[in-house]
C-alpha cells in the first residue's frame, strides 16, 4: 500500500478545514508518516458549487455518500456531517464494508457511541473521533494515551465556545444576555436556533463523551444535570467579582465512591484559577488525576482549522494503523469500570451556593429567607447588596456554606413562592477548584 | 500472550512512584488495556533495601539489569536509571534482545535518540519517552498524535520545575537567589550540584526531545543557546512588574523560513499570559500551530508519581501495541523536514530587550549607555529607576525596542567595559506572547 485513501463527506466549515490542511500541509503531513496521505473523494450535497484546495482537482466529487462507502479505493471515511441519522447510517455503512471512520460528531456519538464502537471493533477497523470534544484541543489523545496510566478523579471544562463567548461579553461590556446573543447570532457565534449552545446541549454531549474516556462511563447524556445560561446578567457578573469570583458554563464531573456526579451548569469559579481565565470562543479542561494530580489544556473550541487539525490528525493515526495491518481498537466505551452507567443525582453532591434575589423591597426579606434556610439546615455565608435605587426590583444576594444541593433546591424552590420575589431566585453552585 | 510482562530498572524516585500506580491502579488499568500488564522484575544496586508495593511479592529482584534484559519472559524494559552511560548500554541491549523500552531518561534521549530510534525501528521493537519531558504533562502524546496534523510554527515552555520554584520564591518573597537555592536545596527541591537545574541544562535537553516532536528537527543540546538564572534577583521582579512583566526560564523555540531558533534563557513574560501564571514546580508548554493557533498544557513537572503516570502510560501503550502483533514505530526522529540540523544563530533573532544596570552613580551615565546604544542602531523605549539609597551600587533599568539581538549583545558587551560598571549590564529579552 503506498498511500492511504481517504473520502471527506461533509464540506462545511470543518469538512473545508481538513481538506485545507491535507492540501497545505500535505508535505508535512507525509513526511510525519512516511506515506501518502490522499484524499480520493468528496462528498456534499453542494458538492457542485464547493472550491477545493489546489491538488484535488481530479478526486472523485459526489453528491451521495454512498459513493464514498462503496469505493473500493478507499480506506478511511471521515464523516464530517453532524446530526445523528444520516450520519449514523453512513458511518455504520462504512463499518460495514471494512472501512475505518474519523467522525467529529459529539452528538452522535454521545448518544450511540458504545454501539458504534462495539460494531467498529467486531469489524476490525479503527474509529477516531477526537474532534467531537473541544475541537483544538487534543483530549482524546491525553486521556486515551498521555494519562491513561492515572486514575482520573475530576474534571472541571468550558466546552461550548458561544456561550463562553456570551458570557465573558455579558463580563466584559455590562451587556444584557439578549443583546449579545442577538449580536453575536448577527456575528455567526451562534445560530439561529441557539438553544444546543446556551442551554448546555451541546456541553453535555461532550462531557458524556469526556465521561466515557475518563471514567469508562456510558452515559446517556439526557441523565446528565444540564442548566443554561439565559438567566445569567450582567449584575451576576458584578456580585461574583465581588466575590473574588466569575461565571462560566462548567461542565463538571468528580468520581466518588459512590459513582459519578456529572453536571453542565453555569457556575462560579474564582477568578484565581487558571479556568476563570477562559475568555470568549475558547475552550479548556482541568483533569485532577489520583496520581498525577491537575493537568490543564486549553485552545480553540471550534473553528475549521482547529477542528480540522483534529481530523487530520485522527486520520493520520488511523493511517498508520492501517499500514501497519494492525488496527489498535481503543473504545473508550470498551471497558465498564463502574457499578452503574448512571449518574448520580447531583442534589446528593455538597456545594457552596451563590443565591440571587430580585425582589419588591419591604421589610423582613432577609428574615423570612434566612428562616427558611435554617429549616432546610442550610447555613447562610453572607449577605450582599451593591448600592441600587429600584425598590420594586432589588437584587441582592445570599452565599451558602458547602451543603447538600437537595436541601438548597428546597429552599430555593420554596423561596420562590413567597410574595416579595419578583421572579425565582437563580441558583448557581460555587465550584471548588479541583 | 495473557498478559504483558515488564521489568523496571532503577528503583528511585520515579521507579517507585510507577511500581506504585502499576500496583494500586492495576484494576483500571487491566480493564481499559482488556489483558494483564505485570511486573516481573525489578533492579536497582540497592534492590535488598527497597520496600515493593503490594503484589510484588514474588517478582525477580536483582541488583544487575542484564538479569532483566536477558529474561526471555519480560516483553518491555523500562530504562528509570537516568544518566547516559549505563542507561544507554541497557537500552541497547534490550533492543538487541528484541525488547520493547520505555524510558525517561531525557538527556540520553537529548543526546542520542535519534540513534536509539533507528536502532529500534530496525528491530521492530516500540520505544516511549513521554516521562522524558515536563512529567505530568502529556505533551508527547499531543505532539505525537493529538495535533500531529498541525505545523507547529512556535512553542514556549516552563520545563525545569527547580527553577521555576526558585524563581517564584524570589518573586514571592524578595529574597535573593544565593538564600532560595540554599532553602532549596535543603528541602530537597535542588541537588548539592545544582547546575543541570539552573543553569538550564535540564531544560535545554527537554527543548532539544520538543524540537525533535515538534519540528521533526535532530538538534544537538549544546547547539542550543542556554542561560541560567544565577544573576536573577528580587530587584528584577520589581522592574519585572513594574512593566507588566514577570520572569521565567523560558524555553523558546520559532520556526521561520530559514530555520528555527531554540533557546533556554530567563525571560520577561507579560503578566497577562497564562504562562506567566505557572508557580512553584510546575510545567507549561504554550504551542502555536498553523492552523490550530493556540493550545496550552500545564501540569507537575516532576515527582514520582506525575512522572510515574507518564512512564505507565507508555507502558500500556506499548503492552497494546505489542500485543497487537504490530509495533507503531513512530520516530520523532525519523522524519527529517528542516534543511538544516542547527538552529539558526540567535543573535539573528529580533526581541525586545530588559537591559538592568548596577552603577556607580554620577552624571552622564544615560547620556553614555543611549550613545552606545545610537551607535549600534538600537532604539531605547524607557529607562526606569526606582527609589533607592545607594548611589554607590544603583540599580536602574532601559527597555529597548524590537531589534537584531546581535545589535544589543554588542552594545551590552560595550557597556560592560564603562567604568562606571558595578557589574555587567544584566540583559533579558523580552518575549512576546505567541
């Protein structure tokens, strides 16, 4: 075999991306493996108005991806589609005939990745999916290979690039969470339907993914505790500054005797840790191993060159792999390692609690929630309120000491029913650092 | 093959901390690798002393490695002795017996690796050498996989974690660096002969293995250019943040057309980056690809167990590899890109420059150095001085612009020669973030 053939399906931001890389850097790229690493088809709906990159004139452009996964010719399928039914179809059809897969798609395989691995593995070929998580970073490749002799005990990451991106603006400028939304879909941050992104879909899919090559954890992402950002406003911003502290969408998950606790929440971290320092599209990940201790990895979350590199990289692995006649077969969905595939309930973890309150300002308010903390056994911190004039609708906030998140869901839940609050009171965990 | 059997060599810090996670983290890691990863022997000149982790019971203890190379049983050697005498015969030897080898000896691998690598991809056995930099940062395994479809263009690094602790104690708590070393070598932190550390041996050894992964570049260490930080004091970190700086060992390496310059010097890094966030003992490597721009990696630069993760990690990469029938001999050496082995002339570089003065104060001393500087075309960009008594010994610092550093090592060396010289001029380039 003097080259590796490989078919793009897929030719959006990072299908052009990939084809960029293995054109521009393509002598790189051979002189790394001590072969060819060849692009052979195309494939896109819109295949007919795409321009490719110098060199790929006469490859094969189609617009049926049944083209790529019949060709003969081919070795490698880099499904680079997204969703999760033409995919999946694809991927397993390549499967099928003997062909290994480089997909970038979390969602697909957050949700089917154990079956597709195990199909993947039955059949002998390789499946690399590093770009699917926190596109510039190479986290698959450290927790599959660089640390996989330590114990991963936490993980804290900021894994959905647009809503860093809205809330490191919300920070920066004092903007409501409307208004840079709005701005940042005119900017194409964020789509149109924004909803994967600020509700934490999208971060959840990859923290599923990061659970299973962490932990050996299959776990249905929707078992995952999920929270957004919407509520998240400028003044939020202001009172975790003054508590020495930001806000970020943290994915978190922490390994206990018990089983895991996974979450994807807006959260406040201190400003002292190198995870605060996470600002706009990027992304970042800190790993407290048993033995290593904390690793910290940070780059672009997304973008076609940076999710690119990603798939080159995971096709050049899978390349070699192929030329060597030995597929290695590393499910990270392989090895079960825990009692259960479930998550914990995340109201059994102890956390510090940031409350924010706005409310129609009388007397007795502080009384009447304290009371209610004292009956849920929860022990008030602090109590603070930066200078404001609006008595019909006065924030304030309230920090709890660590404690059970049942029993602040409970007060929470039944603060939010007395008649001063002018709407629920938002709770946001306040993360240890690791 | 039911399991892969390995012999450890050198029973020392990082020795034990590998016994130590083989041992208690064998469970997991049986289930990701699917087969038994054992220990079956160990050697150390003072094996009859040494206290084996549970399970170790019944394995071969020897005080002569050829006991371990020599056992027909024994699949990977793991070289943990360090040094490039013994160290180097071993290997050999287990290559010539037809044994895998895990090492993390970085100066032999500085010095010799490219000739262990053939020898090795000759013999269809598997070598690993991700303990051999930065312990606890996996920054072979991103190199070698993660991004390996990037073009590195630039990388910084924090590699030698004596340094940086001793760094970070000046900048700390203003003692000078005679009084930090001396407390650091009395916890254990630096050796007796603490050279290697802070003259920047260790580090420039670690830049020459990144240079190799990074830019597929056979670098001889001492082609490197290499300063230490003996000269660095209390009263530099004052000028340091005075000018939104902060000062490390700097481990720098740049591609550019006519070839990469590498260098180990101490540095003034902005405060604002997050490398100049790493403290204490830790390590960080900052790395720009072409088309990945920007990615970090930070962890434990040293200590038994980071780096025991390291050297475990490369073990069940092997075993997997050997038990896959099919050796992924992937040399950082192998592929030779760069026209040219030797890094460029620094002096050919451009930076802007910390220059700081101790003088006998008396009229005319600007005047004289910013004529020097004229003359050599270097423009001065600031000349600070902060409050003192002592006009015998006065410390002042120029900042100049971007220009040749050859420009400024000659006005340096002219500057020297003033009478008005207490000591010569302390000149630090100025790096600019990636």
């Amino acid at each position: 075999m003097q080259q590796v053939n490989v078919g793009i399906v897929g030719l959006g931001n990072v299908g052009m991306g990939t084809l960029t890389i293995l054109a521009e850097n393509a002598a790189e790229i051979s002189a790394k493996l001590g072969f060819q690493l060849q692009v052979t088809a195309v494939c896109s709906r819109s295949v007919a108005e795409k321009t490719l990159p110098p060199g790929l004139e006469t490859v094969l452009r189609t617009a049926d991806w049944h083209d790529v996964v019949n060709d003969p010719n081919i070795h490698i399928v880099a499904e680079l589609v997204g969703g999760t039914s033409i995919a999946k179809e694809m991927i397993d059809a390549a499967i099928a005939a003997g062909k290994s897969v480089v997909t970038a798609n979390k969602e697909l395989m957050a949700l089917q990745g154990p079956g597709i691995w195990d199909r993947a593995i039955a059949s002998g070929i390789n499946l690399a999916m590093e770009a699917s998580v926190a596109g510039g970073i190479p986290i698959h490749a450290v927790l599959r290979e660089g640390i996989s002799g330590d114990r991963v005990v936490a993980l804290q990451g900021i894994l959905n690039g647009t809503s860093n991106y809205i809330l490191t603006e919300i920070e920066k400028h004092g903007t409501d969470f409307a208004v840079v939304l709005a701005e940042a879909q005119r900017l194409g941050y964020a789509e149109a339907d924004p909803s994967a992104d600020i509700d934490g879909y999208d971060a959840r899919s990859k923290l599923a993914i990061l659970a299973a090559l962490a932990f050996g954890l299959q776990v249905v992402p929707s078992d995952i505790h999920t929270e957004g950002i919407r509520r998240i406003g400028p003044i939020d911003f202001q009172y975790a500054h003054r508590l020495g502290h930001t806000i970020r969408l943290v994915c978190a998950a922490r390994r206990t005797q018990d089983g895991v606790f996974l979450s994807v929440r807006p959260a406040l971290i201190a400003q002292s840790t190198i995870l605060a320092s996470v600002q706009g599209a990027y992304n970042a990940i800190w790993v407290r191993g048993q033995y290593g201790q904390d690793t910290f990895y940070y780059g672009r979350g997304a973008g076609p060159n940076p999710t690119g590199v990603a798939v080159v990289s995971d096709l050049m692995r899978v390349a070699r792999e192929i030329r060597s006649g030995s597929p290695q077969r590393v499910s990270p969905f392989a090895h079960e390692r825990l009692a259960t595939n479930r998550p914990l309930p995340i109201e059994l973890q102890k956390s510090a609690y940031y409350l924010r309150f706005r409310v129609q300002d009388r007397p007795g308010i502080i009384a009447a929630l304290a009371s209610i903390l004292a009956e849920k056994h929860v022990s008030l911190d602090a109590v603070l309120q930066l200078p404001t004039e609006d008595k019909h609708n006065l924030p304030f906030v309230i920090t709890i000491e660590p404690c059970e998140e049942k029993a602040v869901a409970e007060a929470v839940a039944k603060m939010a029913t007395l008649d001063f609050m002018v709407e629920p009171p938002l709770a946001l965990p306040m993360e240890r650092p690791l």
